[in-house]
C-alpha cells in the first residue's frame, strides 16, 4: 500500500509523516496536491467543513479518485453540499460519508432484529458529546438501524444562545433536536448541559425498547411487560474498523453513508441549525459548524 498524505501545516506535517513512515512503496506526506498521482485507489477529504469543498476541487484538478470518503460535518452550505454531489456524478465517483456507526457489527445486529417493524423511534440523551459537530451521526444511524428516512429536523427544542465549540469560528447548541422519519417515528436528539451524563442510545416503539449504552459496552432491551434483558454491546473505534477501507479497496463497496444520502440529512441539518442561530437560509449563510 502506498500512503499519500497532504498537510498543509509544518507541524501537522511532521507528525503525519511520521505515521506513514512503516509505509513503502514511495508513501510520502506533501505540502500540496502538486505531487499526487494521476489516479488514487481511495481518497479521504479529512479537512474542516469549511474548506472541504476547494480541498476535493483541488484534488480533482490533479487526480482521478476511484472512490471517496468525506469527514463530516460535509459543508457549511446547501450549495457546496449540491455541487460536489454534480462534480461526483458528472465523474461517476462513489463516495460516503464517514458516519462511523455503520461499521459496527452490533447496529447491524440491532438493525435486523427491527427489521419490520414499522414506527419505531429513536432518542439520544447525554452530555459533553458537541450536538453541533456530531448531531449528524445520530441522525444517519436512525435510518441506519430503523431503515427509515429523515424528512423534516425541528429546531425549536434547542436553546438559541450558542456556546463556542472546540474548533474556532464554530458554535454549539444544547437542548434537543427533534425529527420525523417518513415511516412515522421520531427523533429526538439532546445534548444536556449538566456534565458528566453518559450518551444513551434508545430505539423503542410497540411498548419495547432498546437502549444503547456504548460506553458501558451494553444493550438493553425491555419487553412489553417491563422485563430487561442486558447484551454485551461493542463499540468500535476507527482504527478498529479496517473493513470500512478494505471493501472499497476490494471492489466490495463500502458500508459507510452514500454520499447522496448523506447530503440529504446535512441539508435539513444545516437548515435547522441556522435557523436557531437567525442565520438566514434563502441566502444559504455559512453555517458555523465543522
């Protein structure tokens, strides 16, 4: 395998180029595009949301990808969502987003044990997780593991005085952020204030549920008449997840988000974002998220 890195930041630079340095076969970390090749197996768009558009026109100007992985948040505007999804088809390139839940084996598992019933929602509680930069994840893993479709986010459940995010020039949000899914169910997405509160993921409708607690490595499941069952429950990390790469490399396709349907979610998410910061959507406003 070869491993091209592209950092424009001295410092970064030098850290990256020490991770790629067990690499062979000519695996480098470049200051710009100019020395990539023509064509790349895969192409991973890691940057932050607000120059992921020129950092993927800028590859393109180089080198023919033969598949694409996007970090998320993808864009701050609907146009930039909307135009790398035309440069995409225009080029027939396949691309995902990297909403990493997909990749694991017990959301599959979840995802099949649901699979036919219909209605069925999803809630998310917990604290300290950036609403603003992760929302996104909870939204595509509803329709992930309830085979469903988000059709409208609503807003007004969040409190519209933002707080500064990690990465500057970005706000935060606490409170919830609903949603309807088109089979009927709901989301609801909260980001608590009070620190320390754990994320718990709850899918539940017919008078059962299915909670999700990831960092207590555990699921469970509470029937109709009141009675739980605990499951061992297995997050993973990235770096635990080799098969996202390996099946895009293998030909296999890839389980990560289509882009397509990808764009749909962050196009209703920023639209709901931006109006509880009075950001105008009609002028498609950058969106202060990464």
């Amino acid at each position: 395998m070869r491993v091209i890195g592209i950092e424009p930041g001295e410092g970064a630079r030098a850290q990256a180029t020490a991770l790629v340095a067990p690499f062979a076969n000519g695996s480098t970390v470049l200051a710009d595009m100019d020395g990539v090749p023509d064509v790349a197996d895969l192409a991973i768009i890691a940057t932050s949301a607000t120059h992921r558009r020129s950092a993927f026109e800028a590859l393109l100007s180089r080198c023919t990808p033969k598949a694409v992985i996007f970090e998320k948040v993808l864009f701050t505007t609907r146009a930039d969502l909307d135009a790398v999804g035309q440069m995409l088809a225009a080029r027939a390139i396949p691309a995902f987003v990297n909403c990493g839940r997909r990749g694991f084996p017990a959301y599959d598992r979840l995802r099949d044990q649901l699979a036919g019933r219909h209605g069925l929602s999803m809630e998310v509680t917990g604290a300290g997780w950036n609403l603003g930069s992760n929302a996104i994840h909870f939204i595509d893993l509803a329709e992930h593991v309830l085979g469903d479709r988000t059709v409208a986010l609503d807003e007004t459940g969040l409190d519209p005085k933002p707080e500064p995010a990690r990465i500057a020039g970005c706000v935060d949000l606490f409170g919830t952020l609903r949603g309807k899914l088109a089979g009927g169910g709901t989301i609801a997405i909260t980001q608590e204030r009070a620190p320390g509160e754990p994320v718990s993921i709850t899918f539940f409708g017919d008078g059962e549920s299915w909670r999700v607690e990831e960092g207590a490595k555990r699921l469970v499941h509470r029937n109709a008449a009141g009675e739980e069952d605990v499951q061992v429950f297995e997050p993973l990390f990235v770096s635990g997840m080799p098969h996202l790469y390996n099946e895009i490399l293998d030909g296999k396709g890839c389980r990560l988000t289509p882009y397509e349907q990808s764009a749909a979610q962050h196009a209703l998410f920023l639209d709901a974002f931006r109006r509880r910061l009075d950001l105008s959507n009609s002028e498609d406003v950058p969106c202060p998220i990464s």
